[in-house]
C-alpha cells in the first residue's frame, strides 16, 4: 500500500460521514444551506479546528495535553485585556501578546515532560490547572474587550469570502505542510512511531518534543485569540469544552492514541462532524443535553475501532466483547 | 551479587518514600500548626472538624482514584459521577427518609455499572484509560442533563442530612466516622485480599500477571466498577451536605482525586503506593486550600496551588529512571 | 573471486578484541580481518560471541581491550553515528525500519534531504530511493509504507538504507533466515554485486551450506574466542561442525539417571505451529526431562508458549497422563497443573517493584483464600518453605524484588512454580542471565522434579546444557522437527546437524 493509499484510507471515512451529515441536516432544515448559515458554521468551527490540530500534533508524538482548554482561556483573557483599546498599537499586541504566551505556555509543558521524563497526562493535568488559575486570576468573571477593528475583520470577509473560512483554511494548510514537508514533521512521525529508532537515526527528540509542545500551545493561542475576537470579549472558562472535543476530533480525524500514525487532513472534516451532530440533535428537537452522551459514544466507537488495530470490522469486535475473559484472541497476546 | 541497598542519595529516596505517609501527616500536623500561627482558631475543634469533613468528601472518592491508579490507569470520569450521585440521589430520595436506604443502593449500582463500562473498554478493547474514561464522562454529563432536564429536583431526606452535616455525640461528624469506616475497608481490601493482591500484580507487571494466570480483564473490570461507585457515593453523601442537588459539583473531583492520590505516593505507572497516603494527600489538599483562604489567596491562586503542588510531587517521587535522550 | 588489497592494509582489522558483561566473557581476545571485495562469513554456535563481535563493530559496545583499525587507520567506534561514519554499515536481523512510513522515507531516515527553501524534498527522496534501491537491483515504489512489505522485500529496504550511508564494511547478520530459496538467491546476487564494487562484507549464518558456497574466507567461533580462519575451499561441512563444537564441559551437571524399562507417558503434545504450518509432535515420560533444541528463533518459543495457551498453534491437542486437557488461557494452564517458566524474566515473570512474597505467591493467590482473604500466614510459609528449599539469599521476605541479582531473580520465579504444584513445567531458557552456582542448582532442581514424576521441557539455546541435562532431545529447525535425540546420542555434532537440518522427521521433506 502506498502512502497516499493509506492517507486516502485513513482520511476518507470521516469526510463521507461529514458530506452524510451536512446532507442531512440540509434534508432536516430548510434554512441550513443557506450563505448565512455555513458562515455562522465557519465561525464557530474555526477554534475547534485550531484546538485539534494542536492536540493531534502532540498525539502523534505519543503524548497527550490536557492544558489546551487552559492555554485557550489564559490566551482568550488576554487578548482581551490589552491596553490601549481601539488604538494601532492595541492591535499589534493582539496579534502579538496571546500567541507568544501560548507558545511559551506550550514550550514550558515540553520542557517539564522531556526534562523530568514525566508523563504528559500528569503534566499537562498540572500545567492545565496552573494556566487555568492565572487565568481566572486576570479575569475572574468573563469581561474585557477586544478592538473593533479586530472583530470585525476576524469575522468579517476578504472580499466575498468570509475571513473564519480563510482562517481555518490557511491553518489547516499550515499545518499540514509542516507535518509532511518539514523535517520538524517528519521528525515528529518518526519519533511517535519508534522513539528509540528515531533517536538512532539522528532525531533529535527531546528537542523536537519540545517544539512540539510550544507549536501546539501557539495553535490553542490562535483559537484563544479567535474566540475573542468572536465573542468580542474574554472568558476564562472559554478553552474547557475543548479538551475533550480537541481529543475526539483528533481521533475520528484518524489520528491514533499510540503515535506515529495520523496528521491533520481529516480534522476540518472531523470537527464539522462533532458541531453538526448538536445542531442535527437541536433540528430534531432533541434536547442539546444529548450532545454530550453523542460525544461520549463517538468517541467509545472511533477508540475501539482504532484501537482493535485499525480493523473496521465490527464483527470482529463483537466476537471480542463476548468471549470470555482470558480466552485467546487468534494469535494475539496478552490480556484478554 | 546482590545490589547493596540504601547507599546515598538512592538510598535516601527510598527510605522517604517507605515513610511517605508518616511525613505526609507529620507534614498535615505542621501545617495546622502554621495555620494557628496565623489566624487563631485556625487549630479549633470546629475548623479541625470542618478541615476533615470536606477531607471526607475527597476522600471518598479518592478511593476510586487510588484503585485505578494502582492498575496503571486513571479515572477521568470521577467528576461527571460524583455530580450523578448527586443529582440522582436528591432525585430519588425526593426528601422522603424512607428512600434513602435504597437510592444510596441505586446511586452505588448506577456507579458500578458505568465503572464496569469503564473497565471493559480498557481492558477488552483496550483502549486507553484516559480518553476511554474521558468518554464515558461525557456519557454521564450527559445523561445527567437529560434526566434532570438541566434543573435538579429533588431533596435529601433528614437521613442523609444527618450522615451528612450531623455530628456524632455533637462532637465527631458522621461523614467523617463514615469515610473512616470506608477507609479501613479499603485497606483491609487492597492488603488482604485476592483482588487487591491482584490489584498490586496488574499495576505492577500486566504481562507477567497475565503470565502467572491472573484473570487481567476481570480484575480491571472490578477496579474501574469501584471507582465508579465510590464517585456516585460521594455525590449522593454530598446531597446530605448540600441538601439539594447542583450539576457541576463533581468537576473539580478529577483534578483534586488524582492530586490527592499522587501527593499520597502511588505512583503514576501502578504497582505501587496504597490508601493511607491518598488519605493524608487528601486532609493536606483541604488543608492547604484552608490556609490559602485564610491569607485572602483568590480561588485562582489556589488553583495554581494545586497544579504546582502536583509537578513538585511528581519530580520528588518518581523521576523517571529512563530519561530519554 | 579472490579479495584484492594490493600490499595495503586490508580494508578492516579486528585486533585481540575483549569485550566483557558481569558473569561472562563474551569475546575473548578475537582477532579478524576483512579485505576489499571479501565474503568473509562469520560461523559459530548460539552464544559463541558473533553477535557481540559485531556489535562492538557497530558501536554499540567499546571493547574493553583490542583495537579496531579501518584502511591501516586505528578508530574509535563510541556510537553508532561514529561507526556509521567510519563506514560501517550493518544490516540486522531484526530490522531498523519504522513500519508506519515509506520505502523512501525510511531508506533516508532522519537525514532527509531539503529543497532550497529548507522544506523536505520528497522529489530528491524519490529519486535517491529508487536509485538506492536499483543498486541491490530492486524496484520498489518510494511511497510505499513498509508496513505492506513482506519481510524479504523489508530487509531489501533495510539494505538500501544502510547502502544509502556508503559504507566500505557491510554486516550481515543472519539475513537469510526469514527467506524464500529465491529471496535467498537474489540477496546472493547482491552481496556478489557489492563484492565486486569492494566492498568488504561479513556474513553470519547458521545455515552452512550457503556459507560454504558464496564465502571467501570463514572464520569460526566458540566460547567467545576465534578458532580458525581459513579459505572457504579448505572447509567442508564436517570441518565447520566440528570446529564449532568442542565447548568445555564447564558447568557440572547430575547424574542422569537410567531410563526405567517402560516409563509411562506423562504429557504429549500436538500442535501445528501457525508460522510454518508444519505438524509438531511430541511426548514426555516419567522421569524423563525433554529438551528442545535448535538455532534461535526456530519456533520452539511459540511450540512451548502454546502449551500454556498462547495461542501459537491451531489444533493442538494435550493429554496429561493420556487425559486430555483443553488449555486457553494462562488461568486455565495453571488449573491444569501447567507451569512455564519465560524466556524474558523482567519482562514476564517477575514483579520488580513487589516484594518477595508478593512474588512468590502470584501464580496461586486464590488457593490460600476464603471469600476473598489471603491467609497470610500459609503464604508466608510457602514462600518461606521455597525460600529455604532453594536457597535464596534474602534478608526478609518484604524486600524489593528489584534488590535481588539474576540468579535469585530466577529462583524466585522457579519458586513462584514450584509453590503450584505443577504437573507440566516448561522452562524457557532457565539459566539465562543466572550466575554458576545457582546454574546447578537449578539443574540439579530439574532432576529432582523429574524425579518426582513432573514432566520437565526446557528449551535452551546451550548445547551443553542440552547434553548435560537432558534425556531426551528435539531439535527444531524452521518450525518442524529434524532430529531426535536420546541418551548417547546427544552429542555436539548431533545437535548441530539437526539445526540445520531440512528434513521433517514428521512430515515431507523439505
């Protein structure tokens, strides 16, 4: 099989369960095709894509980072809490000042992991309540503001195409040109696949670890810094649901928990996929509470087909979920 | 030759981690000490007892934690839970004293039940214990909105009040006498019998276990049960002390459950560690959030607090042997 | 074709190398040399040092004494980047590829090449790994995950990548063992081909009629020291063979004692082994210890993990004392009376951070339960019943498992055994990593066993404990049987033609 046979594999499930949703909720709601509608769609699935990128880059090193939701909100609160507001200058800092911190934030966890060899879980659980309490140290209660200028433009258009479907596209982009045309990418691959034959080859891991880390806060920043500029204000909390939701996405984009395998090329189509089941679930007047056992479940199913080693056969998993314990599995070791 | 043990700093490690929980309650004793320099009254009867109450809550549900922990896991799903027991047993108790006997059964068989969900995807699907609990904890918030429609009804029943806010000969909280009684269980559990010896073998070898006819699968399935239902026993217990219910009032039980566990030296990578620390870690955390409190530190403070107190611990204890390059 | 240096220093000089580990002398004082376009094969029995002679070439070991010399010049190979960069390239036996990316991507391996504007340059990995690739003339897509490749096509990309550093010296470590007869042709070809351009390679194989035909010079190894070297037209067969054995007895063995009139049968086995699809027999009878033999990795390991309900075998049928017995799980083996001890301690048979007790009482923790609750004090006499009955030097029960050397390490498992009461122990690799005082006395444990009406198989890769403690011996060899050995008959050149043997006692030829 070749690399783009594979990609094509990986990638296409979950742009054909994307097209099978939208096409859905065109069916279910005769407004949803609509300019309007997929623009609001565009705006609100721009940090989502941001947030899973950062967390997909740090899966495939075989880590994981429970402080996106953190480094979300501290970068929120401070773009929303730039001094000199409506002036040039307020600007240039928004651009500047949350995405320097979130790649600060983001170097500080890969220094800890690969300093102390710690286990990114606990690190980054750690890290996450830190970043969590200087943000609710600068701003206790949602406030602050955001130039005008900025909002505007953030969720404005360039022309006649909206500026959030340029934003997610570009990053998107971005991201995934580093993963397969740099060696920092490449590097990443190797050293999530086998560390100890990366590290042979050359690789210099521990510093790629790091940077990893950094560029992954610097993509939770750019969420942080759209989530102002949309809500026109800071808030705190505003990072929390993505923890979960950056994991989830990562996943169903085909990025696998172990390492090594995976890339961002599915994640536009993945988070399209998690926004849509709630607005399918609020067009069938089913109560939006349901959203998160549909989260839940998706997330249970995409693991265990991963996890089952890539194959998608549910018979095959049936099988296993009913044998008894201990019983062997067709040359498989181990337990269960 | 065997290697000599206890020689410099090597040695020293050791010795303290052998004697982590006595540090970690000479330490507590320290700090009520330091707290009634501070602000007199800090070292009362009253603070002391109200320091251990909320002690009890957490520690509770740190049984849970340190269970899964020791299989080299860990139970993101504890936050969602506690706030189901909660809800639910407000929901079923409907201030009726006469329920509360079988909604506390209810609310701990609800727990066990989403706990062997838990379980069965770890060890049957094998997929990893972070994101798997993480799911289910979705699940629950879920489905926790649902039944109670986003407005949690319901009332704890004078019982339940009682085993919550009541003292014992109005001195000793019940809650207290209650988290004892379930510690001393606990341990009895993980040092006695078959399944906590099992515990130790998981969390220290899964493979060897496997090897030396250890039923892997069944033994995971049971662990993440109990933790489940010792997160739904929480919340419910915790409708004694808030008389109703509030969704949302598990959610700190994840970060301050693996805290506590982690401060209490079980180790991250299983196989090692045990309750007693979990409960020492547990009375410091509410220690010192208190005195945070009382030199006017802001809840963000504390929450740093916490995140520090965790990155200190974990390069105390457990350095990893293998740095890589 | 005869090597050329033309008067100058050979390409590589191996001189007095010593390369020691705690408890054995692995290469004692091994001289070598290796000329520009030479064949030079490497031979010797499992553990007569190859492998750490090649490793220390490779950078991996500094040799405690001797020196390496490449074209006259004295190196130092501290790391493998070092070694790389004198030119040594070895192509292992288990691959360096990383199976989740591409031919191209991995023939380059961390040294991807880079466009001008510093992005990575898929065109020029394309191009340098099809050009890599056509020098061992083999054509393979660059995009291609390895992942797909069958092992043969996998060690062509592992050549083309340790081709792709422009090494003079070329190590081949057991390539043909996986191989097809054609597969195998085709890697001949290719060492011809790298011959002719001079470079000078080292070929290790077991498999001595390939060596005798594509060598130039052969040189023999046993007991970690050289034996002889000489053209590859002085040796024969039989020449090869008995200068590879001929190990000293160093080890003191019991007495074996002799074999009862008609022993009953205590254990038989059937199984055919999933890699090979070849039928496998055999039996075990009272008194009687089984050993299994052979080169590594002949499926030995998955016949015996089988019997314990690893699943290597599709149809196996066991009987125990002629009743048959179903296993499929360790919970269930262990029910039956079956024991195994592994081949990696560490890794599978010890807990390192529990204690002793723990240890020991791991493999039978319910049967000193009621409703759940260990007795502990029957567990801590057994364990201190075992403790005393194999002498395991201990300061308490409660001491870290991770405090005790190997050998006790290997008494501890042994004990965790012997505490169940087995009917069936099988033994995988049972002194390995164990000092020489307590190698005896586990031999001397295993009589006693057999003695004791347990059916005992062991499984080593030591020829000498084979003949020194066995009754009986099987040799394996690419998944079948081809030799079976008992009493007199096991003997040195008896093993070692059975391990490379293609003939199937139990089914077809080869």
């Amino acid at each position: 099989m070749r690399t783009g046979q594979r990609d094509l594999r990986l990638y296409a499930p979950i742009y054909v369960i994307f097209i099978v949703i939208y096409l859905l909720s065109c069916f279910l709601e005769a407004n949803f095709f609509t300019w309007n509608n997929n623009v609001n769609l565009f705006t609100r699935i721009t940090p989502l894509v941001f947030a899973s990128m950062a967390q997909t880059l740090v899966i495939l090193t075989g880590g994981i980072d429970l402080s996106i939701g953190s480094i979300i909100g501290l970068t929120n609160v401070l773009a929303a809490s730039l001094p000199y507001p409506e002036s040039g200058l307020n600007v240039v800092l928004w651009f500047l000042v949350p995405a320097l911190a979130g790649l600060a934030l983001g170097l500080i966890n890969g220094l800890i992991i690969t300093g102390g060899g710690f286990s990114p879980l606990i690190v980054t659980l750690a890290t996450g309540a830190i970043w969590k309490g200087l943000s609710l140290f600068i701003m206790p209660v949602p406030g602050g503001e955001v130039s005008l200028a900025v909002a505007r433009t953030a969720t404005g258009k360039l022309g006649a195409v909206p500026m959030p479907l340029l934003i997610f596209l570009a990053g998107a982009l971005a991201c995934h040109r580093l993963l397969t045309r740099t060696r920092f990418g490449r590097s990443i691959y190797a050293l999530g696949g086998n560390e100890t034959l990366a590290y042979e080859s050359g690789i210099a891991c521990g510093r790629v670890k790091i940077w990893v880390y950094g560029t992954a806060g610097l993509l939770a920043a750019l969420a942080g810094m759209f989530l102002s500029a949309r809500m026109f204000s800071g808030d705190p909390l505003a990072g929390e649901p993505y923890i979960l939701n950056s994991i989830a996405v990562a996943v169903i984009a085909g990025t696998s928990l172990a390492g090594g395998r995976g890339g961002v090329a599915g994640i536009i189509g993945g988070a399209y996929v998690f926004l849509l089941i709630n607005n399918i679930l609020n067009l069938l007047a089913i109560s939006s509470f349901y959203q998160y056992v549909a989260k839940g479940l998706i997330l249970i199913i995409a693991l265990a087909i991963t996890s089952s080693g890539g194959e998608i056969s549910p018979a095959a998993w049936m099988r296993r979920l009913l044998k008894p314990a201990g019983a062997p599995s067709g040359g498989v070791d181990g337990p269960g | 030759m065997d290697r000599a043990e206890g020689r410099g700093l090597k040695g020293m490690k050791r010795v303290l981690l052998k004697n982590i929980t006595l540090l970690l309650f000479l330490l507590n004793a320290l700090l009520f000490g330091v707290g009634e320099l501070i602000s007199p009254g800090f070292l009362s009867a009253d603070h002391v007892t109200a320091v251990l109450r909320t002690a009890s809550f957490l520690g509770i549900v740190s049984i849970g934690q340190t269970l899964t922990i020791l299989t080299a896991g860990i139970d993101l799903s504890v936050g969602p839970l506690v706030t189901m027991g909660n809800v639910f047993a407000c929901m079923f108790i409907n201030g009726v004293d006469g329920n509360t006997l079988w909604a506390l059964a209810a609310v701990i068989l609800i727990g066990l039940l989403f706990g062997a969900a838990n379980g069965l995807g770890v060890s049957v699907t094998k997929i990893s214990p972070l994101v798997m609990t993480l799911a289910i904890g979705s699940l629950v918030t879920g489905i926790t909105l649902i039944v109670s429609q986003g407005a949690p009804k319901g009332l704890a029943s004078p019982s339940l009040r009682f085993i919550g806010v009541g003292s014992l000969w109005g001195r000793i909280p019940v809650i207290i006498i209650v988290w004892a009684g379930l510690s001393l269980l606990f341990v009895l559990l993980l040092r006695s019998t078959s399944f906590g010896r099992k515990v130790y073998h998981l969390g220290a070898n899964q493979r060897a276990a496997h090897l030396s006819g250890i039923r892997v699968n069944r033994t995971l399935i049971l662990a993440y049960a109990l933790s489940g239902a010792s997160a739904t026993l929480t919340g419910a217990l915790m409708a004694g002390y808030t008389q109703t219910a509030f969704l949302g009032i598990g959610n700190e039980y994840i970060l301050w459950s693996i805290t506590a566990v982690v401060i209490g030296g079980t180790s991250l990578s299983g196989g090692r560690g045990g309750y007693l620390g979990t409960v020492a870690g547990a009375i410091l955390l509410v220690l010192i959030e208190s005195l945070l409190t009382i030199v006017r530190m802001p809840e963000a403070g504390r929450r740093i607090a916490t995140g520090l107190m965790i990155l200190i611990m974990i390069s105390v204890y457990f350095r990893s042997k293998n740095r890589k390059p | 074709m005869a090597a050329q240096d033309n008067g100058q220093a050979p390409l590589l000089e191996l001189e007095e190398i010593v390369k020691a580990f705690p408890g054995t002398l692995a290469v004692d004082r091994v001289s070598l040399t290796c000329r520009r376009g030479e064949i030079h094969a490497l031979v010797g029995e499992n553990g007569a040092g190859k492998s750490t002679l090649m490793k220390v070439l490779a950078g991996l070991y500094p040799p405690d004494q001797g020196r390496i010399r490449i074209n006259g010049q004295e190196v130092r190979l501290r790391s493998y980047s070092e070694a790389r960069r004198a030119g040594v390239g070895v192509v292992y036996q288990e691959l360096s590829l990383q199976p989740e990316l591409s031919v191209g991507e991995n023939i380059f391996s961390g040294a991807w090449p880079r466009t001008r504007l510093g992005l990575v340059d898929w065109g020029a990995i394309r191009r340098g790994s099809r050009e890599a690739l056509a020098e061992i003339s083999v054509d393979l897509h660059p995009d291609i995950l390895v992942s797909s490749l069958p092992m043969a096509l996998r060690q062509m990309v592992e050549i083309a990548k340790v081709l792709n550093q422009s090494p003079e010296i070329l190590v081949f470590d057991e390539p043909t063992a996986a191989l097809s007869r054609d597969e195998v042709e085709g890697l001949f070809k290719i060492m011809a081909r790298l011959k002719e351009r001079g470079k000078g390679i080292i070929f290790i194989s077991h498999r001595l009629n390939e060596v005798l035909r594509i060598s130039d010079r052969i040189t023999v190894m046993r007991d970690g020291r050289k034996v002889v070297t000489d053209l590859a037209g002085a040796f024969d067969e039989d020449r090869l063979i008995s200068s590879m054995v001929g190990r000293r007895l160093s080890e003191i063995f019991p007495e074996k004692p002799a074999s009862p009139e008609a022993p009953a049968q205590l254990f038989s086995f059937e199984g055919r082994l999933k890699r090979s699809g070849r039928r496998v027999a055999f039996e075990v009878a009272q008194g009687e210890v089984l050993g299994l033999g052979g080169l590594h990795g002949q499926g030995q390991l998955e016949m015996l993990e089988s019997i314990f309900g690893l699943g290597h075998c599709d149809r196996t049928e066991l009987r125990v004392s002629g009743r048959p017995v179903t296993v499929a799980s360790p919970t269930q083996a262990i029910a039956q009376g079956f024991a195994l001890i592994p081949e990696n301690r560490n890794e599978e048979g010890v807990f390192l951070i529990l204690n002793v007790l723990e240890n020991l009482a791991a493999a039978t923790i319910d049967r000193r339960t009621t409703l759940g609750f260990i007795h502990k004090g029957a567990e801590a006499r057994a364990a201190q019943g075992m403790v005393e009955r194999l002498s395991i030097k201990l300061s308490s029960l409660h001491q870290a498992a991770d405090s005790l050397s190997g050998g006790n390490l290997q008494k501890l498992v042994l004990g965790k055994w012997l505490i169940s009461e087995p009917k069936v122990m099988v033994m995988l690799e049972p002194t390995k990593g164990v000092d020489v005082a307590t190698k005896q006395q586990i031999y001397a444990l295993i009589r006693e066993l057999a003695a004791r009406k347990v059916a005992v198989i062991v499984y080593t890769s030591d020829m000498l404990e084979l003949i020194g403690l066995c009754d009986r011996v099987l040799v394996i060899n690419q998944g079948f049987l081809t030799a079976e050995l008992a009493g007199p008959e096991i003997t040195e050149e008896g093993i070692m033609k059975g391990s490379v043997s293609t003939l199937d006692l139990l089914g077809g030829g080869n």
